[in-house]
C-alpha cells in the first residue's frame, strides 16, 4: 500500500502536538498528503526521513473575506524564502516542512500575535458554533423525533443513514463550544502574564469518532440520493434536491466572486444578505412551480411505470382512472416502498402506499405507526366541529362520520369532562380491528370510523389503503386481486 | 394568544421605561473609554517594526528583510506573524496595499496608521525620558518632592 488513512484530528487549541506526530509518522515512511474535514488524514508512502513540521494559523477565509490564491501563493513563496516547503493547508492552518537539520526562520516569531490570529479564528469558529449549535439541535429534535413517532421518517432512508451520527453530533458542537471558550480563556491569561500559549493536550476521542463516522456515512447517502433519483425517479428527491443545488449554487459564486473582491466590508455584507436572499426566493419559485406545473411534465419524463407493482387504482373498479401518480422510494429498513394515488373527476382518489421492511418486526413497527397515526389524525379534522357542539350544546352531524351519535353526545354534553371523554371515545373509534381471514393477511385494522382507511400486513408486506369503503366485500374482492392477498 | 401578546407588552414597555437617557449616556461613554484603551494599548514588537518600515512601499518579503537589517537582526519577524498582521492591519486601514505584481503585494502605510505608529514612539520616547532620569540620579528629587 502507498498511501495509509487514518483517523486524527486538528484545529486550532491541538495543532503543536499533530506537528510531532506528522514528525513521527515521517521518520516511519509517511508522508502527509491530505487533511479532510480536520479529521481524516491521508499519508503517502515515502523513505524514513527526519524531517520538521511547523504548522501556523493564518486566516484563509470569512464569512465575508477570502484570500485570493495569488495571496497565498505569495505566503508560500516567502516561507520558503526562509526555509519552510508548504505541504497543505486544512481550513485556516497552514502546513509546513524542512530536513531536520536545515536552518530556518520560525514561521512564527511573535507569541502575542500568535495568540491574536489563534484568538481571532477563534472568536469566529465560536460566533458560527453559537448560530450553528441551535439549529443543528432543532434539525436532531426533528429528525429523531420523527424517526420514532412517524411512518414518512420510518421509511425515509437519509434520515436512517444520518441519523447513527447525531447523537455524537450534539454532544460535540456543545462540547466545541466550551473548549474553545477554555482555550481563549486560559491563553488570555497566559499572554498577559507574559507566558507562553498553552495548547489541549485532550486525545479528542469523540471528535474523531464523530467526523469518521460523518465521513463515512456520507457515501451512502449520496449513493442513496443517486439512487432514489435515477433509479427510482423519486419525484420529491428531485424536488427537495432543487433548492440544495441552487444553494450551493449561489454560495460558490459568492464565494468565488464577492468574497475576495477588493470591496468595503458593506459592500460584502450587502452582497451576503443579497445571495440569500436571491437563492431563498429562486428556491422558493423552482420548488412552488415543481409542485404544481412539473408534476405534468414529471408524469411524461419522469414517471417510472407501475407495471408490476402491486397497486389500488380506480381502474381496478370501474375504468374510470384520470391519472396516478407514483413514488418510489428505499430505504435500508424498508427497502422497497411506492405511494399511487390513483385520481378520477368527481370521485376523488384512492391511495395504496406499499412497503416492504427488511423483516417482520419492521412490518409490524409499520403497522403500529400507522394505528398511532389513525389515532392522532381524527381529532384535528373535526376539532372545530367537536368544540362548536360542546360550547352551543348542540350536535353537528358530521361528528357522526368519527363516530359520535347523537345519543353519545346528548349523555356527555352536561358533564364536565364531557368534551375530553367525547375525544377519547371518537379516538378509540378510529382504529380498529378488520377480519385478517378475510384479507388473508397477518394483521388488519381500520384507521377510522367510516372504514375509508386501512392497514393490512401480510408476512414483511405493509399495504396503507384509502379512498374506499373496505368493509364492503365486493370492494374487498377486487383490491385482494389487484394487490396480490 | 392575545393575553401572551399584551404580556410581552407590557415586560417590555416596563423595561424600556426603567432605561434612562443618562443610563444610555453612561452606557456610551463605557464604550468610548473602553475603545480608547484598547486604541492606546502599545504595540508588540512585530507590530510597531512593521508599521515602521512601511513608511515607504514594500511587499512582505522586503518588509521581514529591512525589519532584520534595521534591528541588525535582533528583530526577526516570521512570515506566519508578518502576514497574519498585513491582513489586519489592511482590515483596519491602517496600511493599504499600492500594487500587486509577481504574487507580490505592495503596500505602504495610511494616515490612521501613521497616527498608531506615532503615539507608540511618543509612548517610548517617555519611557526613555523615565530611563535618563533615573540615570541621572533623581533620588534627592523624589525624597523632596512635595
């Protein structure tokens, strides 16, 4: 093997002791090649040498600045006029070597201005890891939350490939911030006694860990995304995909163009604010006229067939389908799913959302999400309904469609906690058991009153119907047919 | 909703109300002092040398040449502490860059910078004076003085 990874880390409070590292890997035959994300180290192989590191800060970019490459280039030309060969840099640290027993310049002469600069990218990282932390927390709530609440999330592969890498991720931009503030602390105190700055002598285990497993993680969920677009022509992969590519987009050519331009720091920060504001709105546009106008052109282009597929439309019961539409999705815990929603004028539509988990236990955890959900979802659709007959005492008829009569609701209306026991009785009424037999299926259940809804799973197959009255036995015959049961 | 409304009103009109104009006057001339020590912190060593051999136009590797004959090498400044410095001494328009040729930037120092650079030697030129009097035997004064 020529070259050897390994997984390290280096920033700003560590970075004298990875100059003896890179010295001890040298005199083994390894040479540093590349530094990724600060954490992943690429070496090649070279003859043992005795050579010296000296790795300095030297601030590349901001928000708002960035030097230019003739700008470093100059930076490099003038350490090497005093004895140093430039290796690489990784974010703002700049890596240098020489032969052990060639003389040179230190790179740094002055430890109060090593402290400025060190403390400047310093107060920057912190004011990023202030804005960045609590969104970061808010995203992880989110994506958890939704991991175990949720069937969407359930079946959302990103979310499962990502989400192993979170946990480590809390605990680490918390931890940053702390160290960072200890650091620029402590060495405050250090430079106004005059003393020399005193660096981490922390292994940074959780770092390392975090950065790895990020780095590694991230192979798959591209491969994933790459997938689910252009094997599976998932629509709303394509749709979310839209707004990452325009802002990535706009952040290079800020970067590439507005940044190192020889302008007034209002100039940049009109500039900043401008590039958001312009990607947010064009993302905004794209995503809105995706969904409504590219659905027509997505169904010529984009849609892949349903041949095959086991799928409920109104085709299967009288011919009179309008259109469909079909997503496909995978995921690693369910690694085969498609939604249909089959639409006809004046009827309305019918819904099958298939998913097939990886084992049963991740079919039955389906099922179950499902039953929480029929639950969950009966009360916001007839709250104001429900509220309205309590607050005038009188009953509104729709609430029979949630399975409230009007007899129920005469006996609990004069009670006190007649509205809290009305809500519990009309969300028990929500789910319930169908016949499996009849579905020739493991597990059955209504997901609301009217029978419109329902789950069946067969074995590690999960159907999701709706649109249909499935307690009628014709209707039962024919979906049975078309979905294979 | 409308009652969470009127209590964060009514906080805030409260605290607004506690904040007099001589509060925010005090307030201000905190800031103001505190600016004006940091502006008459003394320079370091790298600092005051490089704003000393900008007096005339030079790009980086000049600068660290003149600054090494000048102090007949008892100054020597690294290219990490010369650039780190450029850069923030350009940020705060206290030299500006005249040309740029060969991956060589040149620049010389601004009026703003000028004024730094003075109130430093004027800074050393007391503490010098201090030097000379102790030198010349000012105990008698300091046992008379009133």
């Amino acid at each position: 093997m020529n070259f050897k990874i390994e997984s390290n880390y280096i920033n700003i409070t560590n970075y004298p002791s990875i100059e003896e590292h890179f010295q001890k890997m040298a005199r083994e035959g390894w040479m540093i090649k590349s530094v990724i994300m600060g954490s992943l180290f690429i070496y090649e192989k070279i003859e043992p040498s005795d050579l010296e590191f000296s790795i300095t800060p030297y601030e590349v970019e901001t928000v708002f600045t960035r030097k230019s490459k003739e700008e470093l280039e100059e930076f490099q030309t003038v350490s090497k006029s005093v004895g140093w060969n430039y290796v690489l840099k990784t974010f703002n640290l700049h890596i240098y070597c020489k032969e052990a027993d060639q003389p040179a310049i230190d790179l740094q002469t002055d430890e109060e201005e090593k402290f400025k600069t060190l403390e400047f990218i310093g107060k920057k990282q912190l004011k990023s890891l202030y804005i960045l932390t609590p969104i970061f927390l808010f995203f992880s709530w989110f994506i958890l939350g939704g991991l175990f609440g949720g069937t969407g999330l359930l079946k959302r592969g990103s979310v499962q490939i990502i989400s192993p890498v979170i946990p480590f991720g809390i605990l680490l931009s918390i931890k940053n911030i702390f160290h960072m503030r200890k650091f620029l602390k402590e060495n405050r105190e250090n430079i106004k006694l005059g003393q020399d700055i005193e660096f981490s002598s922390s292994k940074f285990r959780l770092e390392k860990i975090t950065l790895s497993l990020f780095l590694i993680l991230i192979i798959p969920l591209a491969l994933h995304y790459l997938y689910n677009i252009f094997v599976l022509r998932n629509k709303i992969m394509v749709i979310i995909a839209i707004p990452i590519i325009i802002g990535t987009i706009g952040g290079l050519l800020y970067r590439q163009f507005v940044k190192p331009a020889k302008k007034s720091l209002g100039y940049k920060k009109f500039g900043f604010v401008l590039m958001l504001a312009s990607v947010s709105i064009v993302s905004l546009l794209v995503s809105q006229f995706s969904g409504l106008e590219v659905t027509k052109v997505a169904r010529t282009y984009l849609e892949p067939s349903t041949q095959g597929l086991k799928i409920l439309s109104f085709n299967d019961f009288d011919n009179e389908e309008e259109f469909g539409d079909l997503i496909k999705e995978a995921s690693p815990l369910v690694p085969k799913a498609h939604t249909y929603i089959s639409h006809s004028s004046g009827k309305g539509r019918i819904e099958t959302e298939y998913s097939k988990g990886i084992n049963r236990s991740i079919a039955k955890r389906l099922v179950k999400k499902h039953k929480m959900e029929g639950r969950d979802n009966v009360l916001p659709s007839y709250h104001q309904e429900l509220e309205y007959s309590f607050e005038e005492g009188e009953y509104v008829s729709q609430l029979e469609l949630i399975g409230l009569s009007k007899e129920e609701f005469i006996e609990l209306k004069d009670k006190p906690d007649g509205e809290e026991k009305a809500e519990e009785l009309v969300k028990n009424k929500a789910v319930f058991r169908a016949d499996e037999k009849i579905w020739n299926s493991d597990e059955a259940y209504f997901l609301n009153y009217r029978r419109t809804k329902i789950v069946i799973r067969q074995g590690e197959e999960v159907f999701y119907l709706k649109g249909k009255d499935f307690s009628d036995p014709e209707i039962v015959e024919i979906a049975k047919a078309s979905l294979g049961l | 909703m409308l009652f969470y409304l009127t209590y964060i009103e009514t906080r805030y009109t409260i605290y607004l109300a506690d904040v007099s104009t001589v509060d925010i006057a005090q307030e201000d001339t905190k800031v103001k002092i505190k600016e004006e020590e940091m502006a008459k912190k003394a320079l370091t060593q790298p600092m005051y040398y490089i704003l000393l051999s900008l007096k005339e136009a030079r790009h980086g590797y000049e600068i660290m040449q003149y600054i090494e004959w000048l102090t007949g090498g008892r100054v020597v400044v690294g290219p990490g502490t010369l650039y780190s410095l450029l850069s923030r001494f350009e940020e705060d328009s206290w030299i500006k860059l005249i040309s740029r040729k060969d991956n060589k930037k040149t620049y010389v120092i601004t009026d703003k910078g000028k004024n730094e650079l003075e109130e430093e030697i004027a800074r050393l030129e007391e503490m010098l004076e201090d030097v000379r009097r102790v030198q010349g035997g000012n105990e008698d004064e300091f046992q008379n003085r009133e």
